[in-house]
C-alpha cells in the first residue's frame, strides 16, 4: 500500500497509543507534544486510541476513539482489546505513510499486523517498561518472561525503535531486543521549571520555614515507582536525626500507605503549571528510588529546577544523572545507601549548591524542539530510503 512518500502531498503519521488523553502521565504528555510540533511542520497526524468522557487535559490533534477497558488491578488506565473493523477501515481511509506505534499492547499489536498486510513502514516508540512493572504485582509477576519474550518479538517486528535514553538501550540489547534503537531523548521547558521560580511564600503556605531542608518526590503514587523505598528511606533518614521537610507530589493508589507511614511529610497532590514549578524550585533535594524509569522526566524537570538527584543508578535516570557532579546514584532498593547520600547533601549546603547549578546547566541540553526535529528527521529519512 505505502511505496514511500514522494512530497507531493503532505506526511502523513498514524499514531496509535493506548495512553493520550485519560490521564496525565509522561507518556501521554510527551505525545500530545509531538502531534502539536507535527502538525506545526504541515504533518497530517490521526490517532487511534482509547479515550475518557472526560479527558484529563484537552488532547493535541484529531483523535479517531478505540473502544477499552478498565485495566485489571490498575483501573486508572484503559485497555484496548483489539482494533475494531471500523477503526481498521479508517485507519486504510487515512493512508498513512508511517503507523508509529506507542504502545505493544493489543491495539498495538492489530495494527503492526497491519501494516505490514498493508506494506506500510511501521515504527514504535519505547517509553514504558512493563515488564519490569509487573514484578510489583503478585497477579502478574508470573507473566514476566512471557512478556519479555513478546516485546523481544513486537519490537523486532518494527522497523525501528525510538528509545528515550542510552541507558534504555543498553537494557534492551541485554534482553535480547534487535538492535533497531533510534534514540529519542525528552526535552524540558527550561523557562518554566527554572531555579528562580523558588517562593519562601509558597514554602510558608506548605508549612515550610526558611531554614528547612525539603526533600521533594514527585511522581505518581504507585508501587513500580517503589514507593516502599522513598518511605523506609525517609524513615531511616530521620532514625539518623537529619532534619528535613518531606514533600510528596502527586497522587495514586499508595498514598494513603505512604501517609500513614509518613505522619510528618507534606502530601500536596497532583500539581500542574505554575505551582508545580514552584513546588521544586522551593525543594532542595530531589529523591527519586524508582528503577523502572525509561527516561525520567520529573528527574530532568528537577534538575532544571536546580535541584541536586538522589536517585536509583538504573535506566533513565543513570543517563541524566552524572554521579558526584549533578546529584548521586545508589544501587537500587539500597535503603541504607539512599539514606546516606541523602544525609551527605542535606549536611552540606555547598555540594547542594554546586550540584545544583551543575544539573541546571546540564538540563538545558535537553531541548523539545530539538528533540521531536530529530524524530520527524528519522520519519523522512525512512521513507527515503524506500523510495
């Protein structure tokens, strides 16, 4: 169907996620910015993907609604069992050039089958690591091979991969993954997460005084992210009798746990704009335990806040973090360790601020126009080559 794109009419993209508008979680956000910068280059986009009555933020593009269901043990997102014939019969009306898929689940699968039915040059981007999601759910951690052996198989199928970080990378040529990695780093609004967004009134109105230590966390609440580890770890830190001020960002299934395992910290929700901003420019340290990242997006938006990381040394996080330079990576689940690197930066106000500026400097080399450039580039090139 698709003998690649002359130019004789504009690029046309099918995207096709199971993530886009429902909740506000880095996949969906990192897509609804590359569909706005597609468009914004004369690119016709169609996404296909399950939608919400009411969407958690208005979604970028024309949007095409594939039916779903409520994840099982994890209701928050929605699961697409298939590609109804209808959808199909639009998604051939549209004639893409490119099907990107974002998502290797059932949706995605249908529409890698057709493609190539179709002959049309399908790529994926990686930005999830399920299967090693799964081992933090007793229900499906018995699946962990067999999705490993899936993706290995998905993957394979695609023509390339767009992965967020080296790092990423690496772990999936480790696991057996063909070796068709493009790399496709995330960016950062260096204007609005910046160190001078720092407000003694917005630390005043959490309960912050001026001389307390704040240690953020932002993410969403959930065990992958291991939550467990952020609370034993700030636990420890406080059986060490460093003083410090816990803020907790975001909301999810584990917050009520964790607020009951940490009476003292500050729980402020889901932030957004401006506050959010706030929120880490107003923090002094950034901890971050989770090892499932691909990239880290609150790591990067942390950094450009100024913010020395104390982070896992596993994917994402090991690619932006430069250890003794811009924050300090322990070994995973490492609560001892965590504690110590903490304690270290909370006693020593000039490593904090060394560190820092360093991480502020590093992030600005992470641009978004930059960044979704080079994935239109790699679409052209690709059609180029078929041509």
């Amino acid at each position: 169907m698709a003998d690649g794109h002359d130019g004789s009419r504009p690029l046309r993209i099918a995207l096709v996620t199971s993530s886009y508008d429902y909740i506000k979680d880095g996949v969906a956000l990192t897509l609804n910015r590359l569909v706005r910068y597609l468009e914004a280059q004369g690119v016709e986009v169609l996404v296909f993907t399950p939608t919400a009555a009411r969407p958690a933020f208005t979604p970028a593009g024309s949007v095409v609604h594939v039916p779903s269901i409520a994840l099982p043990g994890r209701p928050e997102y929605r699961l697409a069992l298939g590609m109804p014939r209808k959808v199909q019969r639009r998604l051939k009306q549209f004639a893409p050039d490119i099907i990107h898929i974002a998502t290797p689940d059932l949706l995605g699968y249908r529409a890698l089958m057709l493609a190539r039915k179709w002959r049309i040059p399908v790529v994926a981007s990686y930005h999830t690591r399920y299967e090693s999601y799964l081992k933090h759910y007793w229900y499906w951690a018995p699946l962990t091979g067999l999705v490993t052996r899936y993706l290995r198989h998905f993957y394979g199928a695609c023509r390339e991969i767009y992965v967020p970080s080296s790092s990423m990378a690496e772990t999936l040529r480790a696991d057996g993954l063909r070796d068709n990695f493009r790399m496709w780093p995330r960016g950062i609004d260096s204007q609005r997460f910046d160190p001078g967004k720092r407000s003694e009134a917005w630390r005043a109105r959490h309960g912050i005084g001026a001389s307390d230590l704040v240690i953020a966390h932002v993410s969403r609440l959930v065990r992958e992210k291991r939550t467990d580890i952020l609370a034993q770890t700030l636990r420890q830190l406080r059986a060490m009798g460093v003083a410090h001020k816990a803020l907790i960002v975001g909301d999810g299934p584990e917050r009520a746990a964790l607020e009951a395992l940490l009476p003292d910290a500050i729980f402020s929700g889901t932030l957004d704009g401006e506050e959010l901003a706030a929120a880490y420019a107003s923090s002094d340290v950034f901890f971050f335990p989770s090892e499932t990242e691909s990239f880290g997006n609150v790591t990067l938006e942390a950094m450009a806040s100024g913010l020395p990381c104390v982070c896992a040394d596993a994917t994402g996080s090991r690619s932006l973090v430069a250890p003794g330079v811009t924050g300090l990576l322990a070994v995973p689940g490492r609560v001892a360790q965590f504690a110590d690197q903490l304690a270290m930066l909370a006693r020593d106000e000039v490593l904090r601020r060394q560190m820092g500026a360093a991480a502020r400097q590093r992030s600005l080399g992470f641009n978004w126009d930059n960044t979704m450039a080079r994935l239109l580039g790699y679409y052209r090139a690709l059609l180029a080559a078929a041509l």
